[in-house]
C-alpha cells in the first residue's frame, strides 16, 4: 500500500451511496503509473453533509474531489467558479481547489465525446437518437451539439426534461431537435439514425436481462448503439444490436476519458490512460459482487 505522509495531495470522490465507484481504483492506478503523491478517496457525503464537506475541501487542503449521484447539481451553489460547459449542462462532476477557490468542471459530455471519437465516430453532421433525459443525457446532448451533430431526437419517459433540455440546446446551437415520448418513438426515426445511445439506467446490474425501452427490430447494420452502461460491459441493448449487425459501444471508454480529464485538472499532467482503463477492467467484475 502507498505511504501517506501529511505531504500527500488528496482527491476523491463524494456521493451517496458510493458502493459501486470504480473511481478509487482507477485513479489511485494512474497516480502510481506516473509516481505522484497522490491519493484518491472514496466519501459518502449524505446531502445534508454535502455543504460542509465541499466547503472543508480548500482547508483540508485537498487538490480536487469528484462528485457524483446525487450531488451533481446541488453542489453548484457552493462553489466559487463554475465554467461555462458546467454551468450550460447544469452539472458538476469535478471540483478543482485553486488557490483556496472552488472551481466546478463537468468533464462527463467530453468523455463521452472522446470515447466516440476513439470508436472511429465523428458526430459532426449526423444524426442521433438518445433515450432519456437525465444528467448523464444532458451532458451527452449537450456536448453533440456542441460537436456539431446534425440531428438529435430525445426520448424519453419524462417528455417535459427532454423538451427542457431541447430548449437549453437550442439557445445556443442549430441543431435539428426532436422530442418524443420513448412510447413514441417510431421504427422510422430508429432506422434513420447514425448513432443511438442509451443514457436510462435501464440494463445495468442486478437487471442484467432488462432491455433499454428501444424497438431493437428497427436497428441495422452501419449503426452505432452505445450504452453509458459499463456493469455489465455487454448489456442487452448491446447484445440485441450486435445480432442487428450494428457497431456498439459501452460505457468504460466514457468512465476513464471523464476520469483523465479530472485528473489533469487535479494534476497538470496527461492522464496514462490505458492504465486507468485496465484498473476498470480489473474492478468491474468484484463491483459487481458488492453492489445489492
Ligand atoms: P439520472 O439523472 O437518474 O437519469 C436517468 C434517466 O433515465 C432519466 O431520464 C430517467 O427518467 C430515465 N429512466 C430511468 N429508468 C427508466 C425506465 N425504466 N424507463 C425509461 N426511462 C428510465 O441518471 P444519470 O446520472 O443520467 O445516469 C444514467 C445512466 O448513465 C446510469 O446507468 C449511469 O450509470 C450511466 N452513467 C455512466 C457514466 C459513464 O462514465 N459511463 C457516467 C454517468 C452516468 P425519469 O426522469 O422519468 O426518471
């Protein structure tokens, strides 16, 4: 185990519950790869400790904590800077201590960017379908906008969040938006899309048989269907469109490029990436097992 000294810079993550974080393995890994001193904790801050504990980081002296389920966007009013792609996906999911100052950074919407691109897909110009409409969607929609997709159709199961969310899009890019229910969604507007993801929980473990509410029939070959899932690494929304013929994508590639992007902000340095992805790897199966 690593020597902690009173020299060592500490990060984490705050969330609540925090069972199922692959986070403390995947950074702690990365710290190690490039000899930093370094650590990264995991913090369940129940919400009404959410307002103490952000406001202890700076005289803790901690370089940065991630923030997840359920703080994301209760903790923004607790800080003092929020950059501009945070503050328009109304999330934080990374702190930064600067100077005794809070500063909030939302590097979900660029991981997912970044891990499509590693797939070999340039959103510019295309079109796409995603299902849901919570912080993770809004993230994804936002950062697809912003990338220059040509067409996004959200549907969800709460129709007022995503014609929420297609009104914060529209106010700053000319993106083709559509809404609809996810009952409403057509086989046309399935089979016309370039890229589908899945941003609903639906299919992660323990209901590893569910199937993300999409007509599967209406798939076919030269599509991307991803999932922000990644326990299982193969859900059967996966499974369904690789029998469809389509490319698919899971949920690790968003993890660790969300990941390497806060960890450079903790840090300064390029994030060892591939080390990051194998400590995921290594942990998703015993996350697994601990999760009720
Ligand atoms: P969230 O804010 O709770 O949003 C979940 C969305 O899914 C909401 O729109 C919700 O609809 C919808 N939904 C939930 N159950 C549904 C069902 N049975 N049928 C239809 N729609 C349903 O959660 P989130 O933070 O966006 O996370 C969503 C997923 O993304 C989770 O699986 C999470 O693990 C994953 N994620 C992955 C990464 C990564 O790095 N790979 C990062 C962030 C999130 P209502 O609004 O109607 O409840």
């Amino acid at each position: 185990m690593k020597e902690i000294t009173s020299k060592t810079l500490i990060t984490g993550i705050f969330g609540y519950p925090l069972s199922h974080t692959l986070s403390p393995a995947m950074h702690n890994k990365a710290f190690e790869a490039l000899g930093l001193d370094y650590v990264y904790l995991p913090f369940p801050v129940s919400p009404e400790n959410l307002p103490p504990a952000v406001k202890a980081l700076s005289a803790l002296g901690f370089k940065g904590v991630n923030i997840t389920i359920p703080h994301k966007e209760a903790v923004m009013k607790y800080l003092d800077e929020v950059a501009k792609e945070a503050e328009l996906i109304g999330a934080v999911n990374t702190i930064v201590v600067k100077e005794g100052k809070l500063c909030g950074f939302n590097t979900d919407g660029s991981g997912f960017l970044n891990s499509l691109r590693e797939a070999g897909f340039d959103p510019k110009g295309k079109k796409a379908v995603v299902l849901g409409a919570g912080g993770a969607c809004r993230a994804v929609a936002m950062t697809l906008s912003w990338a220059g997709i040509g067409k996004l159709h959200l549907a969800a199961r709460s129709v007022a969040k995503a014609e929420n969310l297609a009104r914060d899009i529209s106010n700053f890019s000319s993106t083709w938006l559509e809404v609809s229910n996810l009952e409403d969604l057509t086989e046309q507007a399935i089979g016309e899309a370039d890229l589908i993801i899945n941003t609903t929980p639906v299919g992660m473990y323990p209901h590893v048989d569910e199937l993300a509410p999409l007509n599967t029939n209406a798939l076919h070959r030269g599509q991307l269907v991803c999932d922000l899932i990644y326990n299982p690494l193969q859900t059967t929304l996966l499974k369904e469109a690789g029998k469809q013929g389509c490319a698919t994508l899971n949920g690790i590639g968003m993890l660790v490029y969300q990941g390497a992007e806060s960890f450079s902000l903790w840090t300064e340095k390029s994030a060892p990436l591939e080390v990051m992805r194998q400590a995921v790897l290594n942990n998703v199966g015993k996350s697994r097992k601990k999760v009720p």
